[in-house]
C-alpha cells in the first residue's frame, strides 16, 4: 500500500524549499523521516529502512541525535507559558523552537486513554508532542511502531505516523519520483528491472503457469502460448508504472496539473490491469481447445464463458455473476469502460484539517452496477469511495485508494485464476509443471524479490 502524505504547513527551518518532497525544480528537497528510534523493534522493514540512512536524497532524522544528525531533542523538564522547548540539529546548526500549546496534548491524551486498558496518559503526552515536534519542524512523517499513535488519536494531524511497513513504499516512490531504483544507499536496480521483478512479485503464481506456457511453446514450436504468457507480466509492469505515477500526482499540492494527470494515469493503469485478465482468458481459449475465435475470449462475455465451461467449469465457475473475481473485474472494467465515451471527471474536495484532494466522479450510467459490488466487496470506506459528486446524488473515489485496493484484489483474482488452470493439459505438456524463474540471474534471489516488494508496497 502507498498511502498519501499530507504536505508539510509549518517548515519554519526549511522556509527557502518546496513543500512537498515529491515537487521537482530549482527548490526541491529531500524526503525527511524522524525515526521513532528508541522503540521502534528490531525488524527486517526497520533494517531495510536504515539501508537508507547514507542516501543523499534521504534525511532520516533521530530523537536525541547526540553526535549523529540530523535529529530534534525535547526538553520535557522545562515547559513555559504552555511551550514544550524543541531544539533542531542540522548540518552542525543548533535551532531552538517550541511545541505549543502543550495542555491541549494533555487533554488529547487523557481522552484518548480513556477507554483504554494500557498505557499512561504520560507515555501517551510525549507521543503526541513527538510527532507534533516532526509537524512543526516540517517533516514528512513520524516513523514509529507505536500503536497508539497509528490509530491516528486527535492531535495527530500535522504529520502523518507511519508504521516501518507504510515509510518504505512512500520513500521508494519518493526516489523513484527522481528515477532513482536504489534498494538501499549502497545497490540499486534500473527501472525495467525493478518494474520487472515487482511484476512477476505481483502475481506469484505466474511462475508455474508461465513455465507450463513455455514448455507447451517448446513442444509445439508454437511460440503463441509463451508469448502470450509474457505480455501478462508486461502488463501488471505497466500497470505498477502508472500507479507510481498516479501517486505521485496525488502526493503534490492538488490543482488542475495534478489532478488532470493523475487521471491520465488511472486510465493506463485500469487499461493494463483488465488486459491482464484478458491475456489469463486467452491462454485458457487457446490451451484448452475453447471453440470459437481467441479474440472472443473474456471474463465478462457470458456466451465465451459457457463453452470454456465445457471444457474447464473449475475455471469458468471463478467468474459467475456476482462472484468475488467478477467483482473485481467489474470494478476495474466499469471505469476502463470510459474510454468508450464520456472521460472521467476530476474535481477538488476538502475535509476540515486536511489538503484538498482531488475526487473521480462515477460514470452515471455504471454507478449502481458499480456501488453493487463495491457493498459486496468490502463497503464504500474501503474502496476509498466518496458520497459527494459533481452531480446531485452521485459518488466519487479517491483514486490512490481505489487503486490500491484494485491491484491488491485484482492480484489475488488473477493468482486464483492461474491456480485453477489445468497446466498438465495444456498443449503437448507431459507430467507435472516445475516453476522456474524467468532467468538464472541474482535479481531473482529472495532478498532482492522482497526489497523490490517492500519497496513498491506489494501486498
């Protein structure tokens, strides 16, 4: 998952840089972090994070730097007129600031323990003033394991706190927004490779299904089946790029610029993604005999789906009407649909104490099928799906969020799908189907598979 940053208000230290970390040009800056390091646990998304700490276009900030900076220290013995004393280190400069007021913590801390069987409203005030510290001096988010502050209680809407799990994908998109594959301050991918990995990431059961593509290629000498099997990677690749870029656009200022290529971007994505699932029914079509034309075959044609039923009813029973995968489906293929008419529709929204974000309106004539399957399938918050519109009684998604939950779902419909192909009867296939990766290159190695996954937020 990406989720989105709220762009940094007060940046009293950093008042010459642009706001966002993710703006480019003459004032752009790097993504900052303050690491909540004394009790964050020791674990392989925390490590990974601290890879980080020697990359230039990164500032992980600590809590009582001592000789390493950049980092702020509070003064919780020394509180005046309401001010908790904050003191900024950067680049060998001493900064003295203040978190204000400091009984509105109080009072937020004691309501949110109220119903609570653990924890101090102490522990609980020094949390709040920690990530208000981050806020004030303008930093990106407050990186943390603590699950008080995850919940998000009141008074935490300056910065965002981020689990270790959420601080990577936003920072691998940070240095991806500056064409920069690092995996870590010292090794990096190029772009075709990390797209590449991240897609075959996507879909794990693409392997064996691929493997059985190729080996049914080799015996036939028929390369129809193996090239077809690529172009699904080809695909989720693409698809994972215009989500890169989709979320960058939602991670700037929202305006006009914004707005408008971010939906340029949702159109690629919902166009790669639904071809996805259109190269899954073709490979079926063609290795199981399917009658009729290849160009026939497809999830959301009934007639298609009642011969594949003949031959593979397993397979064909995964997208009935109304099931779990043909939601999905529907859920991409409704919006990609626009590109037949009418375009999709972007305007602003506010919320009290957030940034404007930008909205999607639903196409009119697909709502209702539409809204059916998101209730089915997890309900409008889910979704990330607004009852506002830019018409009388209408809805709207939040595109960063429907999108992500989109390629989770659409990822697990696909795998499903994979899984429930019949690769022993595919064309000249002889015996079980061992999986083997697309090269005998090191990329493929575990660790470089997960940095790739952590990194571009996989589910």
């Amino acid at each position: 998952m990406i989720p989105r940053l709220p762009v940094p208000r007060d940046r009293l230290p950093f008042s010459d840089e642009e706001s966002s970390a993710f703006a480019r040009g003459r004032r752009e800056r790097p993504l900052r972090y303050l690491l909540d390091s004394g009790h964050l646990a020791d674990t392989p998304d925390v490590r990974h994070l601290f890879d980080f700490k020697e990359h230039e276009g990164v500032e992980l900030w600590t809590i009582d730097p001592a000789d390493e900076q950049p980092g702020i220290s509070i003064d919780w013995s020394r509180v005046v007129n309401d001010h908790v004393p904050l003191t900024v280190w950067r680049s060998d400069t001493k900064i003295d600031m203040a978190v204000w007021p400091s009984s509105t913590y109080q009072t937020f801390a004691k309501q949110a323990l109220q119903n609570e069987t653990s924890g101090s409203a102490s522990q609980a005030y020094k949390a709040l003033i920690l990530v208000n510290a981050a806020a004030q001096v303008g930093l990106d988010a407050f990186v943390t394991d603590n699950a008080f502050l995850l919940a998000r209680p009141a008074g935490t809407s300056g910065t965002v706190p981020l689990h270790p799990h959420d601080a990577l994908p936003i920072l691998g998109l940070y240095l991806r927004s500056r064409d920069d594959f690092s995996m870590s301050a010292s090794w990096s991918f190029n772009r075709g490779l990390f797209y590449l990995v991240g897609a075959w990431e996507l879909v794990p059961d693409a392997w064996p299904w691929y493997s059985a593509c190729v080996e049914s290629s080799q015996i036939t000498n028929d390369e129809t089946l193996r090239s077809l099997g690529f172009s699904l990677v080809e695909r989720l690749d693409r698809a994972l790029r215009a989500r890169d870029r989709l979320h960058i656009q939602l991670q700037l200022h929202q305006n006009n610029d914004t707005s408008d290529e971010a939906l340029f971007y949702l159109d690629i994505f919902l166009l790669q993604l639904t071809a996805a699932f259109d190269v899954v029914a073709r490979v079926a079509h063609i290795a199981f005999g399917v009658s009729g034309t290849a160009f026939e075959a497809g999830w959301r044609r009934r007639r298609w789906r009642e011969r594949l039923n003949r031959v593979a009813p397993g397979l064909a029973s995964l997208m009935a009407d109304g099931s779990e995968d043909r939601d999905t489906l529907d859920l991409a293929a409704l919006l990609r649909n626009s590109v037949h008419g009418e375009a999709l529709a972007a305007f602003a929204a506010t919320q009290a104490g957030r940034d404007v974000e930008s909205l999607v309106s639903l196409p009119q004539n697909d709502t209702q099928e539409f809204m059916a399957a998101v209730r089915r399938r997890g309900g409008d918050l889910h979704w990330g799906v607004r009852q506002v519109s830019l018409v009388p009684g209408g809805f709207s998604l939040q595109p960063g969020e429907y999108v992500e939950r989109l390629l989770q779902a659409g990822t697990k419909s696909l795998g499903r799908l994979l899984r429930a192909t019949e690769l022993e009867r595919f064309p000249g296939v002889q015996g079980p189907i061992v999986p083997r990766p697309p090269s005998s290159s090191a990329f493929w190695a575990p660790e470089c598979r997960q940095a790739v996954r952590r990194l571009a937020g996989i589910p």
